[in-house]
C-alpha cells in the first residue's frame, strides 16, 4: 500500500510538473511586459516593483531585463536619500553582475560601463584601474573615449619611469584601437554620404551626426594620449628602446609594426636603425603597410624606380577600400617629406577615391601649398595667394571630417593671417571676388581674398 501511495505521489509530480513550469513562465512573462511597458513609456518608478519580480525569479528570461533595467536602477539611485544610496548603488552593480552572470557576452563593454559608474561613485582610482583593465584586455574597441584616456595616463604614472616598454605598448594597443573605431564609423559615414541628398531620412542624418561626434572624441582622445606620451616618445628615447628588444623581437611582426610606427611618426627615420627595424617587419610580415615602409626607405636611398614599385604593390594587395586610403596617404605623405609635391598630391588625391571623408588628406595637400608660397609666388600678393590655396584645402579637411576640427582649426587660422591685407591688394590693384591663377606645381585658380 505504502508503495502503490509513493508511485502515485510520483506520477502526481511528474504530471503536475510541467503545469508548475508553464505558470511559473507565464508569470515572468507577464512581468516582464508590465515592467517593459511601463520602461517603455519611461515610468520607471512604476517599472521597479515587475521588473525587480523578474530579477529576482527570471533573470534568464531576456537580456533587457539587464538593458533596461539599468535605467531603472540608475533612476533609483538618481532619486535616493542619502540612506539609501548605498543601497541603489548597490542595485546598479547587481544589475552589471547579473548581466554578465546569466548574458556572458559583450564583457568589455559591461565592463567599461562599471569603471564608469564606479568612478561616478567616487572609487579610488585603483578600483576603477581594475575595471578599465578588465575591459581593455577583452576588447580595446568597445571602450568609451573617455575611458581609453584614462587607462592610458594610469599606466603611464604607474610605469614612465621605471617600464616604458608597457607605456608604448598599452599606446600602441591603444591607437590600434582607435584606429579600428575610427574606420568603422568612417565607413559607416561613407555610406550615408553615398545616399541621395535630398532624400536622406531624419534616421540617417541623426546616425551620422552621432557617429562624426564619435569621431572627434576620438580625434580629442587620440590627441590627448599623444600629448601624454610626448614626454618618453623621442627619437632619443625610441631608439635605444627599439635595440634594446631588437633582437629577441626581430620575428615578431607585430612588435616589428608597432616599433617601425612609433619611429615614422615620431620623425625617426633618419637613423639607420629605422631601415633595420622596417627591413626586418618586410620580412616578417610582407604585408602592404610593411611594403610601404620599405618603399619609403627604398626612396631615402635614392632607389625611386624599386621604391615606386612596392608603393604600387603594397595597393594592388590591398582590398579594403579604407586600409587602401591609408595606404596611399601615407605614400603621400613619404613623397611630401622627399619634396616631391606633385605627385604627393596626386596621391592624397587618390587616396580621397577611396575615403572621401579622410580629412587629412586635404590637410597634407593644405601644407604643401603653405610651404610653397614664396617659391610659387614672385611679389606679396602672388605669395600671399597661395596661402588662400592652403585655406581653401584645410578648410575643405574639416568640411568633410569634422572629427579633424581641432586640427583643421590650427591651419585655418595660420593660414588666415597670411593673407594679402585690403592695403596689398589695393597697391597691387587687384580686386577682391577676382580669380587669381597659381603657377608652380600647385598650377590652381582661386578666388581672390584679403585677411581685413
């Protein structure tokens, strides 16, 4: 009897289990509505008590419970006395916890969030060290600017002075990064640009203001972190670092990069040791941004034709369109500093074919016509002109990048003081809204103006 009563219990339970679980499914589902109709229509404090109900019975349910629950939690904290702020704060972190337990994805930028928040909460700079790490060895890219700014100046107080190594290394990493980011909103800018005009939604012209705002905190970071480093980032600095791991790095690519890069943007490449380091990266990695850097050595030695032919080749490799404007700007770039202008330009000018946004193209063209305006120009006025040349390109680089303002700002307004006054024109009697032809190599027709 005692059996035959514990088998029907048994089949009571396995019968009655499946009823258990679909009511408890149905329950957090409909919790989880109410609390995301009231999220929805911003009512958060009427979202508290569902969305909490899910947490605390179906925190498998849905990913938004965590995505807007953090809203809901940080209204909380937003409005707590001040006895219950630990306790809100403490709400916020359960929430980041929660997310990251039962949703074990996009960590680095959870984890970015909470070095954040953390840092809001007064954390000491330590705490918020070990979140920003946390987020930087997952996924550099998906850390906010600010951020990225931050972690860099922690490792670079902690280690300037005793490991400069990891200094240049986490930089390294870090402008890789930004890079990455910086090609994606680019491309992504690109796209909206290509579409019509006059029909572009409102959708389209909100996504690319945001993304070209994500730009230039890029842009300000990039130029923050270049300024923090600038201290330990010399020629004298870099080339005995470069020898010191020289040996023990000279299969490594990547290394063979980062050091070839450091020194060709710091302006290293005088020293024979950049053609050891950009000798060696060829032949450990025959890539199209290693071939040109040989390509640039290649010229410095007076090897033109050789030199032409692995800037052509470091192209052709090249699929992505982007990487392939990099490419050619700094082919650019290489030929400027070899003071062949003209075909510098012809190559900024290609590299712009492929990323009609890179500002910076139009900025090298900008330079060169500011450095040639006493060879282009034979009185004060027809020097001056040129400069109205150089105005036009840096104001053009900040038309299509805005991210590059800052930048673009800086040659702007030098170039604005260089022109003719009202009083030069006057005596040259030129008018001002006349075309005005330059010579040179620049060979282009501009619009007359003066700096009054």
């Amino acid at each position: 009897m005692k059996k035959a009563i514990q088998i029907l219990a048994l089949l009571f339970f396995i019968l009655s289990a499946p009823v258990a679980f679909s009511q408890a499914d149905a329950d957090c589902n409909i919790k989880y509505n109410l609390f995301k109709g009231d999220y929805q229509a911003k009512k958060y404090d009427a979202a508290y008590e569902n969305w909490m109900w899910c947490m605390d019975n179906c925190p498998t349910l849905s990913v938004n419970i965590y995505k807007f629950g953090i809203k809901i939690a940080e209204h909380k904290l937003e409005n707590a006395s001040v006895s219950e702020k630990a306790a809100a704060a403490n709400l916020v972190m359960r929430v980041y916890n929660q997310r990251l337990e039962h949703f074990p994805k996009d960590f680095a930028d959870i984890y970015d969030k909470i070095a954040t928040f953390k840092a809001e909460q007064g954390a000491s700079e330590e705490e918020v060290y070990v979140w920003l790490e946390k987020a930087f060895k997952e996924d550099a890219t998906e850390m906010g600017s600010k951020n990225i700014y931050t972690y860099f100046d922690i490792i670079l107080k902690k280690n300037k002075d005793t490991n400069a190594q990891i200094v240049f290394d986490t930089y390294d990493q870090v402008g890789e990064g930004i890079e990455l980011k910086r090609e994606a909103y680019s491309k992504k800018i690109e796209e909206i640009n290509a579409k019509d005009s006059t029909t572009l939604s409102a959708k389209d012209k909100k996504r690319r203001g945001d993304y070209q705002q994500i730009l230039t905190n890029l842009s300000i970071v990039e130029g923050g972190l270049d300024s923090k480093i600038s201290e330990i980032s010399t020629c004298e600095n870099l080339i005995p670092l470069n020898k010191k791991y020289f040996e023990e790095k000279k299969n490594d690519a990547v290394w063979l990069k980062r050091a070839v890069s450091r020194m060709y943007n710091k302006e290293c490449t005088d020293d024979s040791f950049y053609d050891t380091l950009v000798e060696a990266y060829v032949k450990a990695d025959p890539s199209p941004q290693a071939s040109v850097f040989y390509a640039g050595i290649l010229m410095k030695n007076g090897e033109t034709n050789k030199a032409m032919e692995y800037f052509k080749k470091a192209v052709d490799q090249e699929t992505d369109s982007y990487k392939k404007a990099k490419y050619l700007l700094t082919i650019g770039q290489i030929l400027s500093k070899q003071g062949r202008k003209g075909e510098a330009r012809i190559y900024a000018y290609k590299a712009l074919e492929y990323a009609p946004t890179m500002g910076r193209a139009y900025l090298l063209i900008a330079g060169m016509y500011a450095s040639s305006a006493n060879s282009c120009g034979t009185d004060v006025v027809s020097k001056r002109m040129v400069y109205v040349a150089a105005l036009n390109k840096a104001l053009k680089a900040k038309s299509v990048d805005p991210s590059i303002s800052g930048m673009a700002n800086k040659y702007i307004n030098s170039y604005s003081e260089n022109l003719p006054s009202k009083k030069d024109l006057f005596a040259a009697a030129i008018d001002e809204g006349t075309t005005h032809k330059i010579g040179c190599w620049i060979n282009e027709t501009v619009r007359v103006q003066s700096k009054d």
